[in-house]
C-alpha cells in the first residue's frame, strides 16, 4: 500500500492518562479512513497530534513519507494536511466571507507578492458546503450548530489539503444538510483527496469509508472493511455496547 499517512507506535500521555497506547494504522493515497470508537478513545487526540497541536510521547507520524514529530502546525498545513474540530473554532471577530478567506489566503510574504488571490473562491467554498450567499456576511453568533460545522469544513478545504481530519462532521446538521455535505467529500472522494472521519453517526460514515479502524483506550482494536470491524466482538463490546 502506498501510504499517505502513517502512524507508528503512538504515545501520548497527559499527566497520568495514556491518551494514544502504541497506535498505529495507515491511509494510504486516496483512500477514505473512518476512525471510530466510544467517547475518550483517543480519536481527536489522534487528529491534534498529526497537526501537531500536541507532541507525542513517542512512536512516530510521517505523510508523504517525511517525518512530522519537528514541524508546527502551519507547516503540515502546508504539506496538505488540515482539519475540523469537534467544537467549531471560528474567528469570532470576522464574518462567514473573513474565517473562509485566512484559509485561501497565501502564509507568506513571497506568496502574498507572486500568487493572485482569487475572492471569488470564498463563495465558491461557501456555496459548496451549503451556505447561501447572503450568509457570507454573518457573524459567527449568528450561525446555528450545523453552520458552525460548514464553516469547519469550508475553512479546511480552503487551505487546499492533499487529507483532511474531519472530526464529527456530521454533528448538529439535518438530513438535508447531511445529504449535501456527503455529496460534496464524495466529489473530494473522486478527485484523489484522502480522508480519516470521526463520526458516531455510522449510518452517514459508512458510505464514505473505504475502511474503518476502531480504537478504544488508546489502541487499535480492528481494523477492515466497514462491516467486518462492526462485527468484531472487540468493536461491539467496547463501541457499541453488545
């Protein structure tokens, strides 16, 4: 397998909690991963230490095949890896158009002087996920739950990423909104972008996965296709309680 991300042996400990116990499991190029498991499992800590938001313990996490333990977040960014966040963090201070445009815009002064910024990605984006064009102009208080989750997602896809972290996509949006945002990581799907979902709205998730990896306490405890990690008495007794 041509893996895109790899993670070895991760170790991540907060005080006397082991948050990740020796994880490992890989995405290869394309490929959609579901991550799941019951609450405090381990998953967004996962997606924190990729992004480097935490440094792990030990074990390692390359993409690309290059080694991320020593870079910051805006330069896996860079890399092409970007996320969501469980509880949306919008720029509370600029309308839906500004928190979609720190994503489109270039991070350094070189790209600021040779790359065009093009303004009307940011409706594009907006529209994409959902929003109409009348909400650009809103405030982060304005937006109900399942607009705060849009705007995750449409930050994260304008940095342009190769993968993206979406973590708990789904949370607080209808059916309708649902159905438009799958359409959308479909597309994504298509066009080679890789994946690594956290949801525990299985029934959303599992058209969008090629493969699933479920973890408990920290480690993986199966991994495969959708149906046979379901079926793990593992997975059924720590995740869904059978």
């Amino acid at each position: 397998m041509n893996a895109h991300l790899e993670i070895s042996n991760l170790v991540k400990k907060f005080g006397g909690l082991t948050a990740t116990n020796n994880m490992s499991f890989d995405v290869a190029r394309g490929e959609s991963v579901g991550l799941i498991g019951p609450n405090g499992a381990g998953k967004t800590t996962v997606f924190s230490l990729i992004m480097g938001e935490h440094r792990q313990n030990s074990g390692s996490i390359s993409f690309d095949g290059t080694e991320l333990t020593t870079l910051p977040t805006h330069q896996r960014i860079n890399r092409g890896i970007s996320r969501t966040y469980q509880v949306p963090r919008p720029f509370s201070e600029m309308d839906v158009r500004g928190n979609i445009r720190v994503g489109l815009m270039p991070n350094s002064i070189w790209q600021m002087l040779t790359k065009r910024y093009d303004p009307d990605r940011e409706l594009e984006l907006a529209l994409s996920v959902g929003f109409a064009e009348s909400d650009l102009d809103k405030a982060p208080s304005e937006l109900s739950m399942g607009d705060l989750r849009k705007l995750e997602l449409a930050r994260t896809l304008a940095t342009n990423p190769e993968m993206i972290l979406l973590d708990e996509v789904f949370a607080g949006l209808t059916v309708g909104e649902i159905a438009q945002i799958t359409d959308l990581l479909q597309q994504k799907r298509e066009a080679g972008m890789s994946m690594v979902i956290v949801s525990h709205d299985l029934r959303s998730l599992q058209p969008l996965i090629d493969r699933a990896v479920a973890i408990t306490y920290g480690s993986v405890v199966a991994e495969g296709k959708y149906d046979d990690v379901i079926a793990d008495e593992a997975v059924r007794s720590a995740y869904l309680g059978l």
